[in-house]
C-alpha cells in the first residue's frame, strides 16, 4: 500500500489529519488547474474550495478504479463546469474548432504552404521567458470544452483515458478535441515566432 | 495518404497512438513532404512547451480559507 492509498483508507474511516494531508498534498494541483480555467482568483478560490468539498462529502465512495489525482480531476473539472453553468464565470464562448478552418493552405497558385521549423525558436523563448505568457494567452483563446481537455492532456499531464474520465467524454472525442486545440495553439505559436498563422 | 489524411491522425502520431501499419503510412508521406515534416515537428513542440508551463502557485492566504472551510464542514458534519 503506498503512502497515498492508506491515506485514503484513513480519510474514509474519518480521520481528519489523513484528509488533511491528502488535501495539502493535492491543493496546488488544483489550484493551479483552476486558476488556468478561469484566470482569477476568486473563482479559482471557489472551485479549489469545492473541489475538496465534494471530496470530503464523497471519498467514501472513492473505488480506487481510477487513480486519486484523475478523481480529483473529475471533482475540480465539474466544479469548472457547475460554475460555468451558474453563469459566474464564462470568458470563452462555445465554439467549434474546425480542421478546415485550422489547417495551413496554399498559395494563390495551389502550391503547398511553406512550413518552417520554429522549435528551436520556441524552445529559446520558452527558456528566455518570452513564451509562456504567449501560450497561456493562446490556451485562454480556445473554447472551453478545448480548453480543458488541451489542460488536462497537455499543461497537467494526463493520459487520454484519465482525461475521458475527468470530462466524461469517450476517448476518441478527447483526442479529437486534443487535436484541434493543439493546432490552434500551435497556430498562436507560429504567429508569434514567424509572424504568419499560415506557417 | 493525402497531407490533409495526415493533418488529421497527428497528434495521435507524436502521441505514439497509432497502429504501426498507419505510422508506416505517415512515415512514407512525411519522406517526400517537407511542410508536414515541420508541421508534425511544431505540433509535438507545442505539445511539450505545454507540458513545461509553469504552476500556478497557491496564495498562502487562499490556502488559509480553504482550511477554514474544510473545518467548518468537519465540524459541522460530526
């Protein structure tokens, strides 16, 4: 049993310093998620807050089928949405991403878009401290439901399967989503390194 | 395979999701088409630059509330 699982089995019989633990352990990982989900602090206070709420309320009910953290993911991510619903916070429209719309298209003459590789570019400015600010700008630009399977996949690191289960969504539905908002932060990207979406 | 077919399976390219017979498939038309090459090279970039954002760091004092909180519903709920 490792150290988080008798966690959990202590939180479930009621022990509070357990609970404790597992949320001090957790609550950055949260926060950090739902500051990215909504870029302010009294909103991402409040989903942090019920996020460990329904944790408290439900971590008897917790099979292990999945592991603690996408659980939690599953916890924080509806809280996302419940605030959504409320209508407190929506700063990114509903929206389609279309591929046709995102990918690269030929010149006047039908000739195949020149594409370079700006990845050692990116990487310099991810090191300079240039890009971040360009990226999280870019992550804020995408519809919410792209959004938060590209944070859940991509910035916080789970897999497609963990992603589906935080979201609900099957997994050829994530790595559709996934795709479509990598391509257009990519596309941000080539904008700002090369100065044409179109590249 | 068309660059358009490719566009569409790449993220599940540089995710390493596909059937070895599909890589075989990119892997032939990325040989002759040097703007996917870059496509598929900037799409995996991008991917691991998201990886590499940082955290964003709890407030001390939004760490403070949420401990409030969660005693008030302990104690309420014993």
């Amino acid at each position: 049993m490792t150290d988080e699982q008798a966690l959990i089995a202590a939180s479930k019989s009621g022990d509070s310093a357990a609970l404790d633990a597992l949320v001090r352990t957790h609550q950055d990982r949260v926060y950090s998620f739902a500051m990215r989900m909504c870029r302010n602090v009294e909103d991402a206070k409040d989903i942090l807050q019920d996020t460990f709420l329904g944790v408290i309320r439900s971590i008897r009910e917790f099979r292990e089928e999945s592991t603690f953290s996408t659980w939690l993911y599953r916890i924080a991510a509806n809280a996302c949405l419940k605030k959504r619903r409320r209508g407190v916070h929506d700063p990114t429209p509903e929206q389609e991403l279309s591929l046709d719309d995102l990918m690269p298209r030929p010149d006047a003459e039908g000739r195949k878009p020149e594409i370079p590789d700006w990845s050692g570019d990116a990487e310099r400015a991810l090191l300079h401290g240039e890009l971040s600010a360009r990226m999280e700008s870019a992550i804020d630009k995408l519809p919410r439901d792209y959004k938060i399977v590209l944070v859940l996949r991509d910035v916080e690191g789970l897999s497609a399967e963990e992603t589906a289960q935080a979201v609900g969504l099957s997994v050829p539905a994530v790595k559709s989503r996934l795709h479509r908002a990598r391509v257009f932060v990519r596309r941000e990207l080539a904008d700002y390194l090369t100065g044409s979406q179109n590249s | 395979m068309t660059c358009r077919e490719l566009f569409e399976r790449l993220s599940e390219y540089v995710d390493g999701e596909l059937s070895q017979e599909i890589c075989q498939e990119i892997r032939k038309h990325l040989d002759g088409c040097d703007p996917c090459v870059n496509f598929a090279k900037t799409l995996k970039t991008t991917a691991n630059l998201c990886r590499r954002l940082p955290a964003q760091p709890i407030p001390p004092a939004v760490a403070a509330d949420l401990r409030v909180v969660l005693a008030r519903h302990l104690s309420r709920s014993k």
